[in-house]
C-alpha cells in the first residue's frame, strides 16, 4: 500500500479545490523530484478515476500553462492500474531553473512552493531570491544557434509518424527559440542539417590500437542521428543459437533492451555545451557509450540508480517523449539495471561511460568456435603461456629451433585470429618485446584445458 513521504503525493481526485500546481512545482524545487497519484486517497486505498483521457489532457494543460519556468521535459502523465482500478500517476524530475513558481503569484512565497516531508510549503523570500541568483543559465535552450537558416523536415516526417503535427508555432511549443527570438541550440540538433558529429567506431581487438571502422553519423537532426545510431547497434549485437537438451535459445551479445536505453539516455543527457557528441565504440569483449558531462549538480550516484531524474536537456527529452524515443521520465536507468550491475557505469569528471560486457555464454560460444579453427601449432603455443613471454622463452617451452617457422606459423596466426598480444605494440621489432595472452586466448586456454582433462 502507498503512503505518502517526501517523494510521493496521494490525491483520491483531481478537481477546482486540489492545488496541482502547487504539489508539482513543490517536486520541481526539491533536488530529487517525486510522483503525484491520483486516484488513491490519504490513506492508501485505491479508489480509482473517471475520464481518464480527459482528466490527463487537463493534467498536462494545468503543468504547461500554469507554471514557469516551462516545466516541458520535466514531468509525465501516466496511466496506470492498480486493483484493477485505473489510476494516474504524475513524475516530476527535479528541474535546473528553480525557483519554479505560479504564473499567476511570480517569484513570492505565494507562488513558490518547495516540499517539506509529506506538504508542499511556501517559499521564503530569501530561499527564492537565493535560487533565482544561482539558477542555471548554461542550458542549451539558452545558447543563441551558430546557424538561424535552419529547416526541420526531418523532425516534420518523424512527428507525422506518430500522427503528430508540427504547426506553425511549434518552435515555439517546443521552446527551440531563446528569450530574445532566436533559434536556439535546441533547434540547431533537431535541424535537418548541423556541425555535431556522432563516432562510431569498432576496434579489432581490446584497445584502440586497431581501428577497423570508423563512422560519422551524424551532422543531421539529432533523432535521425540516434535512429541511425540504434539500427547500426542492432546489427553489431549478433545473435547466438544455443542448444540443449530440451529447446533451442537464442541470445544477444548485448542486452537489446538495456543497450537502447544506454544510447538513449546518452544523447538525451550528453551536455552539448561542451560541444562534444555521444560516442559508440565496439571493442573485442565490450561495448562502450560515452556521453560529454558526469552527474547533474546536487544529484547523487545513489539517487542516480534509484531513477531520480534532473534532465539536463528538458527540451530534448520532451522530443524524445513525444516520438516515443523515451518511456516514463526516470525509467531509463532502472530499466538498465534490471540485466547490467551499476560497476558498467563510470563516472569522470567530465564524462559518463556505460561499459556493457560481451555476454559470457556468446564469448563461451565463439571460443569452442575458435577451438575447433585454430591450428595446432597454436593450440600448443596457448597450451605453455602462463605470463608475458618473450620469444627466446617461447621457443624454448615448445622445444623449437627454427625461428622464421616459429614466427610465421606460431606468433604471426595466434596474434592474426586475436589470441595473443604484443606487449609492445606500437614497436612490433624492439627487443623488448613479450607477448601474452588476450582474454580470447585465455578462454580459449580454459577449454583447452577441460579438453585434455
């Protein structure tokens, strides 16, 4: 049974005498946000809506007429069931302008709320003068467009897919001009054409040492971009067939569900101001996306993993809903957690990576695939690798004198099919030179191993 606490607001019904704005703009003032039910009462029950569609239309009117600064992209209006009764449930992140106020009262204690335990409580005058002068004035809806002849067929065709229409003030709606009338940086990723490119990389091996892709898909809107992005990915993640005993299994390198999300959440959340784009790259073991900017101020990594959101572009993200790009605010992240631990994200000071392991059974797959291929010279030469060795040692545990075929059919194949390394790679010829074995060639060392056993 839900009860209400500082993140969570119960309403049995929405009418004149309940003060939505008040409740929403008291979730935008704190750092973490929180949820408005309707439909339950004080005391937990379930007591369930009428006009479900219509009660939501007028939610979302309320939000977006009766508050400023615009709370667009910072809050959802979602249908759920509970007890087999229809409820609405409203998300509020945290938002980045505070103080968020009443239109009608401005920036007074009358207009300004902020929630205190389970109430939604005014502001004192001070608290907002404070945050007024500390308020984020760096977003990308702020930042004048380098370009002002800019088209947006592109973002045209995709709302018309969701049988969506971009009117004649929709750079408006959608908050893509700055205060003095300008297009914004906003418009400038959603337009047909811009300057942010997306890389898109794949090395051979574990490292970036052997590049063997490498893509731009970018300088186009940034949906197509991350359309473009996700049907690249789709390709990469390869599907295993896995028979047992009983049924024939079917998975992916990666976590379909989660890698969508990951890039998604990259995009959405990549801070633009840096002028730096999301970037993809394919690894032997790994896929990492990395997008410019750690976490929001004043979010925590633990409020991070619990789906508290402060988006960093509202205005993206009210797109990205809008095109379904996006689910609930906040879900992303929990979403991800459901098939990858929180040791796949690392933060920096100035980035945020997502690291999604090849999973294990496809690696265990393509290792008894790679046993069944490699020579048995270099089935041999995995057999005595224990370190780092150099030639000289090598040769010596093989018992080979002949040091050209040691090095055509012995190091040359097992470096070519990556399962070994060079310790020194950037001089192939130095007399240091050792070699070791990759995370490839020790899986392949392990089944090796089972095999002789």
């Amino acid at each position: 049974m839900l009860s209400e606490n500082q993140h969570i607001e119960l309403k049995s019904q929405l009418n004149d005498d309940v003060d939505l704005e008040k409740e929403v703009i008291a979730f935008l003032n704190t750092r973490e946000g929180g949820k408005i039910y309707i439909g339950i009462d004080k005391s937990g029950n379930v007591v369930g809506v009428k006009n479900l569609d219509r009660l939501m239309l007028q939610i979302k009117d309320r939000i977006k007429n009766n508050i400023s600064p615009s709370a667009m992209g910072l809050f959802d209006v979602v249908e759920e069931e509970c007890e087999n009764k229809k409820i609405i449930k409203i998300i509020v992140a945290g938002g980045t302008e505070k103080p968020y106020y009443k239109r009608k009262y401005g920036m007074t204690p009358k207009g300004c709320y902020i929630r205190v335990g389970t109430a939604a409580e005014p502001m004192h005058q001070n608290q907002i003068d404070r945050l007024f002068s500390s308020r984020t004035r760096n977003s990308i809806g702020k930042i004048k467009s380098p370009r002002q002849d800019l088209s947006f067929e592109q973002l045209r065709i995709y709302y018309e897919e969701k049988n969506k229409s971009l009117n004649k003030n929709f750079k408006i709606n959608l908050e893509l001009l700055t205060e003095d009338g300008n297009l914004n940086y906003v418009a400038y990723l959603l337009a047909d054409e811009n300057n942010i490119s997306i890389k898109f990389a794949k090395y051979k091996g574990y490292n970036k040492v052997d590049l063997i892709e490498n893509n731009e898909l970018g300088y186009c809107s940034i949906i197509k971009a991350v359309k473009n992005v996700l049907q690249k990915v789709d390709i990469e993640n390869k599907t295993f067939a896995k028979i047992t005993k009983f049924e024939r299994l079917e998975k992916r390198m990666w976590q379909p569900v989660a890698l969508r999300e990951a890039i998604i959440n990259a995009f959405v959340h990549n801070d633009y101001t840096k002028e730096i784009a999301p970037t993809i790259e394919i690894f032997s073991d790994r896929i990492e996306i990395t997008s410019a900017g750690t976490l929001p101020e004043n979010l925590s990594i633990d409020e991070f993993f619990n789906g508290y959101s402060i988006p960093r572009n509202k205005e993206l993200m009210r797109v990205f809903k809008d095109l379904e790009l996006v689910e609930q605010l906040g879900s992303g992240i929990p979403r991800i957690l459901q098939y990858y631990s929180k040791d796949c994200f690392v933060f920096s000071e100035n980035f945020t990576r997502i690291i999604f392991p090849i999973d294990k059974d496809f690696t265990e797959q393509v290792t008894e695939q790679v046993t069944e291929q490699v020579t048995e010279q270099v089935k041999n030469l995995v057999l005595v690798m224990y370190k780092e060795h150099n030639r000289d040692e090598l040769m010596k545990l093989l018992n080979i004198s002949h040091r050209e075929y040691f090095r055509e059919k012995y190091i040359n194949e097992a470096i070519k099919i990556g399962i070994i390394e060079l310790t020194i790679p950037a001089k192939p010829t130095s007399s240091k030179q050792k070699y070791r074995l990759t995370p490839k060639g020790k899986r392949l060392q392990e089944q090796l191993i089972k095999k002789e056993k």
